[in-house]
C-alpha cells in the first residue's frame, strides 16, 4: 500500500523498504483542452544537487535533451510530448546505491515546454503527480498528488529525494515558479 503524503511531509524511502537500491519515479498529469487549440507539451526535468542545493555540473540537470546522470545512476526514460493516455507521462529511474556521494538532493521539477508563447499555465494542468516505484516489483511506495493549488506558474518542483543519515527520504514540496524552466536552471546554479 502506497504512503500518499501532502505538501510538505516528508518521509522515509529505504528505511521503511530495506534492500530497495532502484526506484522508478512517475510523473503524471493532465491538460484542459478549452486552451485555444495550442497542444501542451509538459516535461520533467531531475536536478542532481550537492550539499549547497545546486547542480555541481551541466551534467547533473538531467532532462529530454540529456537523459543520463550521476554517472548513469540517474535516468529519464525520454520525452513525452501529449500527456495523452493513463499511467505515468514520464519516467526517471534511479540507482540509489550508484548516486555519487557528493549529491545529497535529487529534485523533480516539471515544466510547460513554450508556456508563455503558448500562453499556457499550470491552472490549466490538472491530477498532477509524483509517484515513487519499487523498481524491482513494480509496487507503488509513495505518492503525491499536486491538487490544483496553482494558477499562473509555468513550472512546478514538485518532490525531491533526499539523504538523511545513511538513509533516502522523499520531501513532497509542490512549489510553482514563474518563468519556466530558466528561472528554476537559475536558481539551481547554472546558466539558463
């Protein structure tokens, strides 16, 4: 049975799930289609963080143009450009054990592709959410449901893992931004 948490809880991944080493983590959501006819192209994007909160390299910002990092521990399964259809939009699979030690946070962000051309926002995205999955047996161990709490933000961070004494936990944090995927790039240490 899945934990499912709300903004701002947290809690333990692998020490509730001893010898749980790959995770597989979902993202899902879905578009209004009363938009004007522009077709929403939503996307997950995995920041790989040290103990400061930042990306120690261009390496470490993992998403549809480059699908591996932390020396292949971290990787997204590619690009889905509908939403359309059920389950899981995008995929991230993680080997906790081969994440280098020198990250301490793996942030999950997802963003509107062209939002403010297309004049898109996530008050016009709904179910959004975050899952986490036993790799090994497929069994769905955490989950966050965004809600609708969001109105003109055009990206969202929506959890992160992160170490805590030996042990991994995820942190459900559903915060919006303004300005896309530049703004969060920015406020992660590189250049937009």
């Amino acid at each position: 049975m899945a934990i499912s948490l709300s903004k701002g809880q947290k809690v333990d991944l692998t020490k509730g799930n001893p010898g749980l080493t790959k995770v597989t983590v979902g993202l899902g959501w879905d578009t209004n289609k009363y938009d004007g006819g522009n077709d929403f192209d939503l996307d997950t994007s995995v920041f790989l963080l040290d103990e400061n909160g930042k990306c120690p390299s261009e390496a470490d910002f993992i998403f549809y143009n480059n699908l591996k990092g932390g020396n292949g521990s971290v990787e997204h399964t590619g690009d889905n450009r509908t939403g359309e259809g059920e389950g899981d939009d995008e995929q991230v699979n993680i080997s906790l054990q081969d994440v280098p030690q020198n990250i301490q946070k793996i942030s999950f962000a997802i963003t509107i592709h062209d939002a403010e051309a297309r004049s898109q926002n996530f008050g016009q995205v709904s179910n959004a959410y975050v899952r986490i999955l036993n790799q090994d047996s497929n069994e769905e161990l955490i989950r966050y449901d965004l809600g609708e709490d969001f109105s003109i933000e055009t990206a969202v961070v929506v959890g992160e893992l992160y170490r805590h004494g030996g042990e991994w936990k995820f942190n459900a944090i559903g915060s919006g931004y303004q300005g896309g995927l530049a703004s969060l790039v920015s406020d992660y240490g590189l250049n937009a």
